[in-house]
C-alpha cells in the first residue's frame, strides 16, 4: 500500500504542513497587497478542481497564481482583494515562472 504523500517528512514537516504554510503565507501576502490580488471561484475558462479555487496577483513582473483549498476561501473575505467567478487568462505561467516573477519583484521592492 502506498504511503498518504501528504504525511512524508523531512523529518520536520509533511508535505501537508509545508502546504499549509504556502496556502497561508500566499494569503498574507495578498491580503498585504489586496490591490493587485484576486480570487476566483473557476479557471477561466470555468472548469475547477472540486475542492479548489485559483488565487493569484498581477506584479508588475508578471502574473502569479495557486490553487487553494476551498475551506481558505473565507480567509479572504472582509478584503479588498478582487473577488470574481472565473479568473484572468492564464499567461501560461509555470512554477519556475513563479519563483523568476516573485524574486525580481522582491529584489526591486522598496525598503522602508
């Protein structure tokens, strides 16, 4: 029988606490910038992972998003983050994409 992968460890954290810690810190970080954030209760082109909605933000380095477990969706309600029933086109953005748009967004974010 194959192990739950949601339960495999590093020894620190599962998978599931690790993902936890993503859906929660992507949240705080939208709610920070509600601005360019948005949630969306389809694709755009309406289809849906049961049990899913998309989340994403507009930086200016390009576009970023991730599905999130439904039962966050609360999380971003009293917000001024744009809330609609399908989300932007998708750019085609990928997991590396993401990581290239959030680090130049960061290194050219001002301290204050």
């Amino acid at each position: 029988m194959i192990e739950d992968k949601g339960n495999i460890s590093d020894g620190y954290h599962t998978f599931t606490e690790l993902y936890e810690h993503r859906h929660l810190l992507f949240i705080a970080l939208m709610h920070s910038h509600s601005h360019i954030s948005w949630r969306a209760n389809n694709h755009s082109d309406g289809t849906m992972y049961s049990g899913w909605f998309v989340a994403g933000m507009h930086l200016p380095t390009g576009d970023i998003s991730y599905h999130l477990p439904i039962s966050m969706w609360e999380r971003l309600d009293h917000s001024l983050i744009k809330t609609t029933n399908k989300a932007p086109i998708w750019d085609g953005h990928n997991a590396t994409d993401v990581l290239i748009r959030l680090t130049h967004w960061i290194e050219n974010q001002q301290v204050f």
